[in-house]
C-alpha cells in the first residue's frame, strides 16, 4: 500500500502541472492513458477526452468507480514547485487528487481476482458543463449493468483523517437563473412618466425572500441567492432595465419546480400592478446528489472498521456536484476526503488559488475503496 500512495502522490504531482479546462483535456488524458497502459489495462476513449476501463469479473453485477479530470480558471498562488505550466488553469478543486486515487486504485486491482465487475471512469467537464450527463447518455452504465456508482471529493473543511458522508440529500441541486426587468426611461424629477425597474427589482428580492422562509418547510433546505443586480446609467434617470442574477439551490427537483413557479407568479404580479415587463433565463444546472441509504451503511461500516480513519455523518452541502447524473440511472454514494491541516497551513477552501493538501490523505480515499469492494464481496 505505502509503494502505492507514494505513486499516487507523483500521480498527482504531474497532473497539477496540466490543469485544462472541460472537454480540453487532451494532455490530461494522454498522461492517464500512459499510467494506465503501464499498468497492463486497456483503456476505451468516451466524451472526446474522457476514459473508461471495465474489469470483467465473470458476473452480472459491476460497480463504478468514477473520477473527474477537469480544473479552474484560477491563478494558482500555492508557491509549490510542481505549480500549474498553464497560466490562468489550477487544479483548484482537488481533481488532479481525485485522478490519482483512481490510478492508485487500478494499481491496487492489478492480480486481484474480481468476483464481481469494475467499471473505471476518468470523467471531463465536472465543472462545466457537466461531463456526467454526456457519460450518463453513452448509455455505458446500462451497457454495463452498473448496480451501484461510487465518488470521492477532497475537502478542506474536514479535518484529515475523517471521511465525511451522508445519506440521502447530500449536494444541492443548483441552477442559475437571469431576471430581466423592462420598465420606461424617465427624468428623476418626473417620476410619474417613467416605470422604475430597480424599485420593481427591490420588491421582487424581498418576495425571494418570502419564497424560502415561508412557502418551503424548514426541514427542506432551500435556496434564492441573488448575487448581482445592475441597472441604470446616471443619477437623476429612471432607469428603464435592471438585471438580476442569482442562483437557486434545492435538494429535491420537487422544490426546484415549486420555486420556480413562485418565481414566474411573482413576476407576473410585478408585471401587473407595475406595468413592467420581466423576462426570466433559467440555467438548470446538475441534479442533487441524493445518497443511497444501503451504500451509506456499507462506507460508514467500512471507515468505523478502519482504525487510521475517522467517520462523521455531516450536514447536506449547498455545493453542486455533477455526479447527481449518475444517480438519476442508478443507485450511488458520494462521500469527502477530509484534507484540513491547520499545521502545515492546508486551510484554504476549493476553488482558491491557495488550495493544497497533503497527498498522504490520497491513501484515505483509496483504503475506502478498496474496504467499500471487500464489503461488496467485489474481491476478498
């Protein structure tokens, strides 16, 4: 195990050097498809730049085990010395890790005598547009027989050592959503004559607000996040357009949609009693992340059975996460890789140009794989 993770940690290494964005990651890819061959696997190309392996086992039953590839537009200040060689791309979101655990998992699988079958994914695009989809739409998982998909994310808020974890909502379903509001141009000292589309704006973000706290029970967590709201041009001219911008979070489409439509009745009445008229762009996003209860039972068995690993059931994250697509086609569990180190100064959250880990916690992940199998009878 310890020649293992010391390959993983060199894994990493070289694959932080080439961050490349989704559906880019040629030279990514090529770099896999070296260590991969090496050790003796035929590797099949799917989605242009992605990578799947299927370890035949003899049965009808086979299990996923899926990475992602891709990494942020992000100017990385981790002063490392295998720093990001292409300017403006980091590996910010701990991908470059979560590739070499997979790798460092095949190592693992190399002689073992499967019972059951191991599907491999090297997945592009988590961060955008959401390489999960295309992967889910190949049909690779019905070809297959995929009964259970399993994923990993490095995270900086557990403390290493612990694998954090929980069952059912556990990723937020997000989506990305444009208000346009068009009211009439007119003189600030004329306010008769003109339609006032940020004073519109102002009443539509405190119904938001009402949508969240009053009409979605308390247990069903939810959210209106508005981040930007630009209108006008100059001090004393009502302004005729204003543009929100926002995001909404749920943990259930159910809500999703109840939302929404909360949404476009409130527009509507603005429309109404105000004479504006509002158009609204919806983004949906990814699905939740939603956790099988029976794959949960067999991680938290698995780490609880592990003496240099820690478990803890934590609260459902408003993060979103791709592998919500795997899950609308079959059972899955997603689980974090705690990396926090306040002593060597790993503190920083995903997605910052400071984030970094000790590669040791790589060896966390892969134990829980490897333990997740043996639980599964995949191999003894």
């Amino acid at each position: 195990m310890e020649k293992i993770i010391e390959n993983m940690k060199k894994y990493r290494r070289n694959l932080h050097e080439i961050p490349e964005l989704g559906y880019v990651e040629k030279k990514t890819q090529a770099y896999l498809l070296g260590e991969i061959r090496k050790m003796g696997y035929e590797p099949e190309i799917i989605c242009e730049t992605g990578i799947y392996i299927y370890l035949d086992g003899g049965s009808e039953e086979t299990y996923g085990f899926r990475t992602d590839m891709d990494a942020l537009t992000i100017v990385e200040e981790t002063g490392v010395s295998y720093t990001s060689k292409h300017e403006g791309v980091m590996h910010a979101c701990g991908h470059d890790g979560h590739m070499a655990t997979l790798l460092g998992f095949m190592d693992y699988l190399k002689g073992k005598k499967l019972k059951k079958n191991i599907l491999l994914i090297f997945q592009p695009a988590e961060e955008g547009p959401g390489g999960a989809k295309d992967i889910v739409k190949s049909g690779i998982l019905e070809k297959y027989n995929v009964m259970g998909i399993f994923g990993l994310h490095l995270f900086p808020k557990l403390e290493e050592g612990i694998i954090g974890c929980r069952a059912g909502g556990f990723m937020a379903k997000a989506a990305e959503i444009n208000i346009i509001i068009k009211g009439k141009s007119g003189h600030g000292g004329q306010p008769q004559l003109g339609i006032d589309s940020i004073q519109v704006a102002g009443k539509m973000f405190e119904g938001f607000n009402l949508i969240t706290s009053k009409f979605v029970a308390p247990f069903d967590p939810s959210i209106i996040a508005i981040g930007k709201i630009e209108g006008g041009t100059i001090r004393n001219i009502i302004p005729e357009v204003t543009r929100m911008e926002g995001t909404i979070r749920t943990f259930s489409t159910e809500t999703f949609n109840f939302i929404v439509d909360k949404i476009r009745g409130i527009a509507r009445g603005m429309e109404l009693s105000y004479g504006v008229e509002i158009e609204i762009e919806l983004a949906e996003g990814y699905p939740p992340v939603i956790n099988d209860k029976k794959y949960y039972d067999v991680l938290e068995d698995v780490v609880r059975g592990d003496e240099k690993l820690g478990f803890e059931e934590i609260d459902p994250e408003m993060l979103a996460e791709d592998f919500g697509f795997y899950q609308e086609v079959t059972r899955g569990l997603f689980f974090f890789v705690g990396t926090k180190n306040k002593e060597l100064g790993y503190t920083a959250s995903l997605h910052n140009s400071k984030f970094n880990f000790d590669e040791k916690v790589l060896g966390n992940g892969l134990r829980v794989y490897t333990g997740i199998c043996r639980k599964l009878g995949v191999f003894e």
